[in-house]
C-alpha cells in the first residue's frame, strides 16, 4: 500500500463536504454516477477478459446505490454482472435501481458460492456504519470472504469503522478499497490496514477540510552535511535510561545511542546508573558514557549530576530500561523545565509523566513524546474528543510534539497532523521504540521538533523494511539490524 503523501479525512468531514457540495447544487445522482465511474476503473482492472463474473453485493444505503449504478453500466457494456442486494431497508435511490436491473435483465442471487465469481464488489456498508453486521449481512460478509475471488470494497471495507479503524464482528478482507476523496482514517487507523489491502484514491470532486496527510519521501529529506564541518556542527546528545532491574535495560538503553550517532549526532553520550558499569564498559566504544548515581539499581536524582548533562547537551532522549518506580518522575520533571534544548520523552519517561503529568506543565525543554497506542491511552484516558482530535488537544495543552505509534503512527504538534505508514510488522519488537527515540533526538540536532520526528518515523519504517529485504524475512528483524539499516536514510 503506497499511499505517500495522500490527504487524510474523517467521516464527518467527508459528510459535511458532501451537505455543502449539494446545498451548491451538486446532485445526489451526480456524486453517486461519480462513485460508480470509480469502482468501474478498478473492477475493470481486476479482470483479464469481460466475460468474468462479477458480482455486486449491495447494501439499502448510497454506498449500495454507488456498487448498483456500477453494475447497470458494465451490464450496459457487455460484461457478465449478477447483483446481490443485502437487507430489506432501502432508500428511494437504492429501490430505483434495483428496478432498472431488474428491467435490463441482470441477474440476482441470495448467496454467493465459493469460486462462482471472478470478482465481488462489497458495496454493503459506508462511512457510517458504527456497530456489528448482524444477521443476512454479517452472513453476506462471510460469504464474500470465502468467495476466493478478488475483492473489491467500495469507500470502506464493510463492517469497518471509517473513523476509528476498528474492525467488527463481521468485515469484508477486501484485496483492493476504491475510497472517494481521501484515505479515510479508519483505513490506516486501528486495524484498518489488515482489511483495506491496497487502497486506490478516486477523486470524485468533493473539496474537503482534511485531518492531515501521509507521509512522503520529500517530508523525510535529511539536511546535507557541510564538507567543512566537526563533531559539534551535528549536535551532542545524551540518552539517559537502564536499570539493573530490567536486564535487557543496558541493550535497549545502549541501541538507542547507537542509532542517535547513525542518525548523524556528531556527539552522543550514553547516561546509566553506575551500578551497571560492567554491563556498559565492555561494550560501548563510540559513545561517550556517563555513570549517574543510583539507589537499587535505578538511576537517584541528583540536580547536579544532571546539570552537568545538560551542560552542552543538544537533545536528550529519555526513558528506556529505566523502571516505573524510583526517581524517573524527578529525573524527567527536573529536564523538562531546566533543559534548553529538545527533551524526547520515551517508555518509562512516559509512565512518570502519564501519573503525573505537572512534571511537564510549563516545560522549559522542546518537548517530544512517543508514546505506543497503550501508553498514549495512560497520558490521555477518557479525554472525551474524538481520538484524532485528542491527540491534537494533548499536544496543544502541553506544549508538545507527540508521535503515536501504531502501524500508522499519528504525528502532531496540535495544529499540523502527519500520518506515518513506512515499516510493519518487522519492526513489532522490543528494543524498536528506544531506536526510533534516539533517531529523533539525533535528528532534532538539526531539525525543528515537528521535522525531526517526520523525518525520524519516515526513516526509521524504511530501515525496518531494507531490514526485512535484507533477511528475507519479517519475523527474524532486530533492533541491531535496523540500526545497520539506518545508514542507508536519504
């Protein structure tokens, strides 16, 4: 699914567009005419010859009355079209339709039998759906999956919501969504991207307020190094994290500074409890290491101890290895609000600021967080806005740059949203959110906040899948090898 660079947008928005196209004068029939037009450019492609069966399975809705209009016209043409209209609750565009099939003489079935059609088209459900598929249509979805033929979903995968990208009971696993407009959220939220298969964008005509755009290669491009130029003109950087508790802490910790210098830091020093010498001294060279003072194996607070980090410090990356209890809240509070540059707020940094979030408030740093979807739901429960406009809200009260990783990750300073699709499943391991952090924090060395975290999702996704290609595998990719593959960024 290549989608850079393409326009987001919610349901809501999509509807709104719609009111004010046709309050202008836009017909009804004239938007669905448009939709038909662009489910016809796919299933046409879809078919070596035009003597496949192709079956329309409709719902009672405009998103039935969009699949049917499609049928009529390739009927029209000669193709070999059958329609399966779902449920007994139809509008008056939809009932319409149904009567000119009927009259041209398409065929209708009841059930769709397995190897029967070359294509299906799921026109069943639009935008609007926000409960389960039940009864004739959780059966029609069914059998739509077990057809073994291409499938084909007309805006959105029916039985997923286009909001929120949660999957229902019941949802078609459509090979390709025509979408109209713009990618819907819920086709790259949630677990949309595991029903959506390639999404195609048709552009039907309808101006719309968007929540933001995908991310693309020309988002991500890196700032040229000068050929007269030193360790000091690409930023120091420290990373401070590691318990004796957490025994892969020291890997994590250590990872995430290696991927800060092969972001390009000119200088990174590696911040750990001096309880862990050993575990650190035999295996650091290129970073500088500093051992900061520690009770129980975690790092203690110690203000001058970390004035002394600050002391030249370009950005600091924070969190990983270092436990949920102890002095992370103090540690993470202090460099908020005395540290100049960029503070990248990651894992344990995150639970102390989700308990406490006064830590940050009047935060003096550049603030970045990357929380995973579970720790974005500690910083922000129930905050009762619509899951986008949450995220944005948090950013804006706290004075924060917030990326939200998922599959797609959301990034947001609370007035521009990006959305980030590079990478998969290769990088659902741990140790990858301790890269990502430490190339952020290299990155935000020369970039602003809001940049350095574009450029650091784009990238690191791209590493994770040159790391992938390189094994030939998307199961056996480790952190270590992304990092490897970070040096190939552009």
């Amino acid at each position: 699914m290549n989608l850079q660079g393409e326009k987001v947008v919610t349901p809501n928005a999509l509807k709104a567009a719609e009111k004010r196209l046709m309050d202008s004068g836009i017909t009804e029939d004239e938007l669905i005419a448009r939709a038909a037009a662009a489910i016809k450019k796919s299933v046409e492609k879809s078919l070596p010859r035009n003597d496949e069966k192709i079956l329309f399975v409709t719902g009672g809705g405009n998103n039935g009355c969009d699949g049917l209009e499609c049928a009529l016209k390739m009927f029209e043409e000669g193709f070999s079209v059958s329609v399966f209209p779902v449920g007994n609750k139809r509008n008056a565009g939809n009932e319409r339709r149904l009567s000119e099939l009927k009259e041209a003489g398409v065929a209708f079935v009841n059930k769709i039998s397995k190897n029967g059609y070359r294509t299906v088209v799921d026109c069943v459900f639009g935008i609007g759906l926000t409960r389960a598929p039940e009864g004739e249509y959780a059966r029609a979805i069914s059998e739509i999956n077990a057809s073994a033929a291409f499938v084909i979903s007309a805006d959105v995968p029916s039985g997923l919501d286009a909001d929120t990208g949660k999957a229902y009971g019941a949802c078609v696993n459509a090979d390709e969504t025509v979408t109209f407009t713009a990618v819907k959220t819920g086709l790259i939220l949630g677990e949309g991207r595991n029903y959506s298969g390639d999404v195609t964008v048709a552009e039907i005509g309808i101006p719309c307020a968007v929540e933001g755009r995908i991310l693309s290669d020309e988002d991500a491009i890196l700032p040229p190094r000068k050929p007269a130029s030193h360790k000091g003109s690409y930023g120091k950087v420290r990373v401070i994290g590691g318990s004796m508790t957490m025994p892969g802490a020291p890997l994590m910790c250590f990872e995430s500074a290696v991927a800060a210098l092969r972001s390009g830091a000119g200088l990174v020093t590696l911040c750990v409890p001096e309880s862990e010498k050993a575990a650190y001294q035999s295996r650091v060279k290129e970073n500088m290491l500093c051992f900061m003072p520690s009770e129980n194996g975690k790092i203690k607070f110690d203000a001058k101890v970390l004035d002394e980090i600050i002391d030249g410090a370009d950005a600091i990356a924070i969190g990983c290895g270092m436990g949920k209890d102890g002095d992370t809240a103090a540690v993470v509070g202090y460099l908020a609000k005395n540290f100049n540059g960029t503070l990248v707020a990651d894992a344990d940094a995150l639970n102390a600021i989700s308990r406490d979030k006064s830590i940050i408030e009047g935060h003096k740093c550049r603030l970045i967080l990357t929380p995973h979807v579970v720790e974005y739901s500690r910083l922000n429960p129930d905050c009762g806005l619509p899951y986008l406009e949450g995220i944005r809200e948090f950013a804006r009260k706290y004075g924060c740059v917030i990326a939200v990783k998922s599959a797609t990750t959301i990034i947001t300073d609370g007035n521009e949203t990006c959305f980030s699709m590079t990478g998969g499943p290769m990088l659902s391991k741990g140790g990858s959110g301790d890269v990502l952090s430490g190339m952020i924090a290299a990155l935000s060395c020369v970039l602003n906040p809001f940049e350095a975290v574009k450029a650091g999702c784009f990238h690191f996704g791209k590493a994770g899948e040159r790391a992938a290609q390189r094994l030939d595998s998307v199961t056996s990719v480790l952190a270590s090898d992304v990092i490897i593959e970070i040096a190939y960024a552009r």
